[in-house]
C-alpha cells in the first residue's frame, strides 16, 4: 500500500482520532506504534466497536482499545509468503515489519489483485513417462495426478500465472491428449498454453529445439513435478540484473550415513564420525535461461538439462545458481506424492 504512513498513530491517539484515520486512509485499520516505528498494536473498525460496547467513549486512548498482538510479515518474506499469510488468517491487512519489529510497510488485499504482466513465457516439461509411480500413471500423465483439488501442473501454472507469467509452452507426450484437453488455450486461466509436441522422448531439455520462433527475453524452464513457493518472477529478475546466459535454480540437500565412517591412515584409525550428514546442493528442476543458450540444444534430439549447462560452462557461458530456500517437493516417489496432498490446503489454497 503507497500511503501506508498515513496509517500510523500514537497510543496517545483517541479512539475518535483512530476512526478518522481509518477513514482517510481507507484501509480499515491503524497502526500503532512509538516514536522509533516499533509496531506495538492495531485498532481495527472491529475494535473500535468491540471497545464502545463494552463502555469504553470516542475519547478513550487507542492505547486502551487496539490488538497488541496483530498478525504480522516479515520485510524478507516473498509476495507469495504473505498472501498465503493473509489467506490463512483470513485477513485484509497486514503490518510489514523488519527484523526490530518497525513497521516499513502494509500488506492489503487490493495490492494482490492487480500483478505486473511478465513478457517472460514458461516452458514446462511435461512429457515425461512417470515410471517412479507407475501404480498411479499407468492411465494418467504424472503431471494431471489430483494434488489436493486440482491436477498437479495445474497448480503449476495457477502458480506463474499469480506472479504474471501468461505465456506458457507445454512439453507433452505421454498421453498428451489428456493435458491437452484440460488446459485448452488455457483462457480459462486467463493465460496463453501452447504445446510442444514431442515424437519421442526427448529429455528435460531436448524439447526446447521445438520451439517455434527464438526468443527475445529470458524464459523460464521447469519441471511438471514441483511443488514450490518460489519467487519466480524474481529469480527472472536476479538472471537478467547478472546479464547470465542460464540459472539454475538449487537447494540443499542433507544426506546422513547411516553407519560410523572410520577415517583411517596405513590402516591405523584416525578418528570415527558416527553417522556423519553430508551437505549437498542440488538442481531444484527450474531454470532461467536467455535466448542465446538454445544454440546448444541439437534439434529434435534427447537432450537433459545438465548437458546444456555442461556446453554453456564448456563455452564460457555466464551460469549462475538461484538458492530456492522456501516450500519445495519432487513429486518423483508414492511418499512424496502423499505429503503434497497432506500440505496442499495449508500451502497451495
């Protein structure tokens, strides 16, 4: 919200004086704070008429009316963090507070409806067998598997879309017919679905050579079986400010041995870690790239995504790692598929 400061009070603030704020700004809350900004309360119009009942005047102190203990975002959390806040809360405002708990901002529900159209567009590979659940793929595409209430790359593309991303290519082949006719044109989602239409198996980067014209800003590539809560459009943004030829998005991942490792020397123990865990980091299945690193891709070819990045890196392309901190699942195991329907509603709705 532009004029959030004018939602600022004092606790010596009168009720009457509170309404009048409330009223000019037009957000249906205030927020009180001291003299550094440290946010200490809020008074809504529901406090306000919950104090008045309980015989408190219009002269009364806001100090003796407001919520001390408001729902609250961090300054560092994504646009998609504080929305899913908002939603869980089923609030319309929300204070933005920094790591000293002063307010620098305020979060309303009318700066969620309107988002910035991305000239970007999103490959989404989408072809793949889906052998690791065959139980479950045998008659369905992994991507069009029921996640929560909707098919899996639909929640993908709601996902872009929120972040507004309207171009979308659709890398299909098995079954295709099945994502093809969900998705349409995709004007039921208010975004543009084109299909790459894949003869064979063609890996998670072969498809790009079936683009039909080259093109002229970065795009965005990514897996069918992720669930995440990234920020996309500012991954975008992190690749064009490096000027890089392609980003790979990447995690860590933990692995613990499950035994004693013995480090040894000439066959002398030097020590035992017991159950050591391994740091790694991984590719996270999404990526950024700019148009000149589809000169790589053979045409019409199976060809993975680590190669493509092996070629950029052999020819002395800008590469550069994105760290995906935030909610993220590999649909790739029946367990994984599972724990995606358990968050759906907390994390997705």
């Amino acid at each position: 919200m532009k004029s959030w400061e004018k939602a600022l009070i004092a606790p010596s603030t009168t009720v009457r004086s509170a309404l009048e704020t409330i009223n000019q700004v037009g957000c249906q809350i205030a927020l009180v704070v001291d003299e550094s900004r440290r946010l200490l309360g809020t008074v809504s119009d529901g406090d306000v008429r919950r104090a008045l009942l309980n015989g408190k005047t219009l002269a009364a102190l806001v100090s003796e009316v407001m919520h001390t203990k408001p729902t609250t975002v961090n300054d560092h959390d994504s646009r998609h963090a504080r929305l899913s806040k908002m939603r869980r809360s089923v609030l319309h405002q929300l204070p933005v507070i920094n790591s000293e708990g002063i307010v620098v901002g305020l979060d309303t529900v009318d700066d969620f409806l309107t988002v910035p159209q991305r000239e970007e567009s999103v490959v989404i590979m989408a072809g793949g067998l889906g052998s690791r659940l065959r139980e479950l793929t045998e008659n369905t595409p992994k991507p069009m598997l029921r996640v929560g209430s909707r098919p899996l790359l639909e929640t993908i593309v709601r996902a872009y879309a929120d972040q507004g991303f309207c171009d979308f290519y659709l890398a299909v082949n098995y079954k295709a017919e099945q994502i093809e006719a969900h998705f349409g044109d995709g004007s039921e989602l208010g975004v543009r679905v084109h299909y790459l239409r894949e003869n064979k198996r063609m890996g998670t980067a072969g498809a790009l050579s079936l683009l039909p014209e080259r093109p002229t800003r970065p795009f965005v590539v990514t897996n069918a079986d992720l669930l995440t809560k990234e920020n996309f459009a500012f991954m975008v943004d992190q690749h064009i400010e490096a000027g890089a030829d392609g980003t790979m998005g990447v995690r860590e991942y933990d692995m613990q041995v499950p035994f004693g490792v013995v480090v040894e020397r000439d066959g002398k123990i030097q020590s035992i870690q017991e159950k050591p865990l391994q740091r790694f980091t991984v590719s996270s299945g999404m990526y950024v790239l700019s148009p000149q690193a589809l000169d790589l891709v053979p045409n019409d070819q199976f060809f993975d995504m680590p190669s493509l990045f092996d070629a950029m890196i052999a020819k002395g392309m800008l590469t550069r790692c994105h760290r995906i901190n935030g909610y993220w699942l590999d649909i790739g195991r029946l367990p994984d598929f599972e724990q995606a329907n358990r968050d759906f509603d907390e994390i997705f709705l």
